[in-house]
C-alpha cells in the first residue's frame, strides 16, 4: 500500500519524507480522484493546491468522494488546513495550529495560507508567503522583544493590507521605512527574521508524521455505511473533465484533448455526432433501466479483444493503460457497450420488413458514400442480371450446399468488415435472416466466380 501527499512549497525545509509515503505536486481540481483510483492509497494527505491564478483547486466533493471509499484524508497547512476546517464534521482529519486556528475562527480571512509560489527544477520556490507565517512572525518578534508593541502592531496592519502575490518581508520592511517606524527596531528584525517561527512548515511536519501513524495502522477500510453520497451529473462531468491523464509531454487534462479534437481531428464531425447519438441510447438504456448482465459484459470483453488483437491479459492492460481506463473505468465501457448492442437487437427486431435498409442508407448519405455504394451495387445487380443461369446454378445448389459452407468460403474470399464482432453476433444488429443472408453471399459468390472466368483464372471459388 502507498500513502499520498500532496504538497510543495508547504514542505520546504521539512525532511526528510519517509520513502513509504509519495510526494505528489499540489494538487489541482480533478488530482486526488485521479491519484486515488490510480494508486488505491491507504491515506491521503493534502497541503497545498494549486495557485488559484494557475488552476482551480481541489474542491470539496472529491474529498468527500474519496472518504466515502473508505480512505482517510488529512489536511494541514495551507489549503489542506482550510478543507479540514471545512469538512471536518464529514470526517476530513486536521492536523496542527493552522487547523485548529481555521476550526475555532481565529483565521478567518481566504488569504491567511495563500503563498505564491513557482516550481523550479527540484523544488519549489516561494514568491510570496502565507499572512498567518508573516504576522506570526511579527508577534513572535514583539514577544522576544524584537519589536516594541506600537510597531508590531503597525506592522500587522500593513502585511495585511499588501495584496497577497506581494506578501513579502522586503516589500513590508520597504513600506516600513516610509512609514518612519523606528530604524533600529527594523535592522533587528531584519537580522532576527531567519529564526521567525514558520507555522506552515511545522504544520507540514506534523502532517507527515500523522500520515505515518494513519500508515502504521493500516487495515481494510471498506465504504461507509449510509454515507456514500450520490455523485450529481455535474461532479461526474468536472469528474471526467478535468481529470489529468499522463501523455510524453506531461500531464494533459482530458478535456484538452476532447476540445483539442473537436475542431482539429479530420472527422471532427463526424465524431461528434456518432459520440452524442451514442449518448442518446445510453440515456434511453437507463430511463428503461436495463443493466447488462455478466455474460453480456464477458461477450463485450471479447469482441474488444478481438478488434484491438488483444490476445492475452497483458495486452489489454497496456491498451487500457494507452487508454487511461482503470478497471472500474474500462467495466463501464464494456457495460455501456453491451447496452447499445442490446438496443440495437432490439430495434432491429420490430423491423422484420424494412430491416437496416433505412438506417444504413441514411447514414451513408450523411458520410458521403451513398452515391459511390449506389453504383457498386448497381453494377453488381447488372451483372446478375448477365448472368443469371449462372445464378440460377447456384442458388440451385444451396438445396445440397449446407449454408455453412457458404458462409465459410465468403469469409475466406471477402473477409469481414465487422471489427471485433463475431459473425453470427452481427446479424442481429443488421435484422438480416437466413434467407437474406443466403442471396447476399450467393450474389457475392456469383460476382466472384464472373471476375475469375473474366480473368482467364479457370478458378471459381
């Protein structure tokens, strides 16, 4: 088992981070979900986030989605501080002063732990720090003597009126100087400042430490009882967008790539629309509440095997890695797709008359292809035509040539253009019977046995 911590300029000077736990970047919306369903972690820590300029932080309900799993999540610090103090009575952890100043309201303001920070190579590197670490700071200065009270007091006053990005002890000592605040007391401060209390440091620390305990007692935590919560279609949709899914260049949230194909992919249309039509069944499937059963899901799993050529476990878990879907995720798809399939059975078995004819037709005139297909099939009906005692012999034949057979020698000839699906699963889905099945492939084998004897072959199979 591994346990997660999210953090970055919170943990400077804090070491060492005990192997067993894993540092990852602050975390920005979409990251725990993300890291949790990858990692399946025993706990969760979370202190920092990304900037709010930069990207939108972690919110609320994917931590509740990931305490409803069963795994613990902590907060200190910085943002992690405030979600605890939040989501404390839903069973988020706190750790340290910073927490428990946030939980009583002594912190009141959005800004106390907002620091501006950026990453560097190795680490981060503060631009700006927390007001709760600056007027901190200025208080422990006052106390030890540092500071008078009427200057720490004046001091306070400004750091809190700097905009935050700004937050810095040069710009306050710079401000402090045209204040004409008394020089000497600023000259002391100024020596004194490396020895300043840092609290999002110590807090950070004590995180990691209570991550270590919450590691130690590692045991199955199955869900809740009565506590999962119903995810709402928008968490589901922020869920999925803005969920990061690794790439050669970097993480790439999903939604990058869903708008970066809308209007740059070849058949962007075409997708699209095949997408959403695609929805539109799902939706039908569940307000008719069909659910596909275990078989359906086994058969679903096979036919993607076979499209893909995933011919062993390995190979399905490097395509579903390509594919960033989990387990969970990749069970989904295999659902869904057995639901659509299931449809399709369905609407094609109150069209015993007028089978796909319309369906497929309609959709190559929207692809373009009507007029092409039109004429191959006209062609290949004329040619029928030329030859209709050879027709005849073979249709004669079929009293004596098991339909099999005939099947068989298509598929050797012509392939089959179904990718991944069996033969005799296509047919329910095209509402073709026997008796079509047996002309469409005795046309086809006619038009093979003319292009032979055409050719001068001498070959009529």
């Amino acid at each position: 088992m591994v346990t997660l911590l999210f953090g970055g300029p919170s943990l400077l000077g804090v070491d060492p981070i005990p192997e067993e736990i894993t540092v990852l970047p602050p975390a920005a919306q979409g990251d725990l979900l993300a890291a949790t369903r990858r990692y399946r972690p025993d706990a969760v820590g979370l202190l920092d986030c990304e900037m709010p300029h930069r990207a939108l932080p972690t919110w609320h309900k994917e931590i509740l989605e990931v305490l409803d799993s069963g795994i613990p999540v902590a907060g200190a610090a910085a943002v992690g501080a405030h979600r605890a103090a939040e989501l404390a009575p839903q069973g988020m952890e706190g750790v340290g002063s910073i927490f428990s100043r946030v939980l009583s309201g002594e912190l009141e303001r959005d800004d106390e732990v907002l620091g501006d920070w950026e990453a560097i190579p190795g680490g981060y590197r503060m631009l700006s720090l927390p007001l709760v670490t600056m007027r901190d700071g200025l208080d422990a200065a006052r106390a030890q003597g540092i500071l008078s009270e009427a200057t720490a007091r004046s001091l306070v006053a400004e750091v809190e009126s700097l905009f935050w990005r700004r937050r810095t002890w040069e710009t306050l000592l710079e401000k402090a100087l045209r204040l004409d605040l008394p020089r000497e007391e600023l000259v002391a401060l100024r020596t004194w400042l490396p020895r300043a209390p840092n609290p999002v440091r110590e807090d950070a620390g004590a995180l990691v430490s209570r991550l270590k305990e919450l590691r130690s007692k590692t045991r199955e935590r199955p869900p809740r009882p009565g506590r999962r919560r119903e995810a709402s279609p928008l968490f589901k949709s922020l869920d999925y967008r803005d969920r990061p899914v690794p790439s050669r260049s970097g993480q790439v949230r999903q939604w990058c790539i869903g708008d970066f194909v809308s209007f740059a992919h070849p058949e962007a249309e075409d997708l699209n629309g095949r997408a959403l039509n695609r929805k539109l069944a799902l939706l039908l499937a569940d307000l008719w509440n069909l659910s596909p059963g275990e078989e359906a899901l086994r058969n679903e799993d096979k036919r993607l095997r076979r499209r893909f050529g995933l011919k062993s476990d390995e190979a399905l878990d490097r395509w579903r890695e390509a594919n960033d879907l989990d387990p969970e995720q990749y069970r989904k798809l295999l659902e869904e797709q057995a639901l659509l399939h299931h449809l399709h059975r369905w609407i094609m078995q109150g069209r015993i008359h007028g089978k796909n004819t319309e369906a497929i037709l309609d959709e190559l005139r929207l692809r373009g292809d009507y007029p092409e297909w039109k004429e191959r099939a006209g062609a290949r009906e004329a040619l029928l035509r030329e030859n209709e005692e050879l027709w005849r012999r073979e249709y004669d034949l079929t009293d004596t040539r098991p339909l099999l057979h005939l099947i068989r020698d298509h598929l050797r000839a012509e392939g089959f253009p179904w990718h991944g699906t069996m033969f005799l699963d296509a047919l329910p889905e095209t509402g073709l019977e026997g008796i079509d099945l047996m002309e469409e492939f005795l046309a086809a084998r006619v038009a093979r046995i003319h292009r032979s004897r055409a050719l001068g072959t001498g070959k009529e199979d």
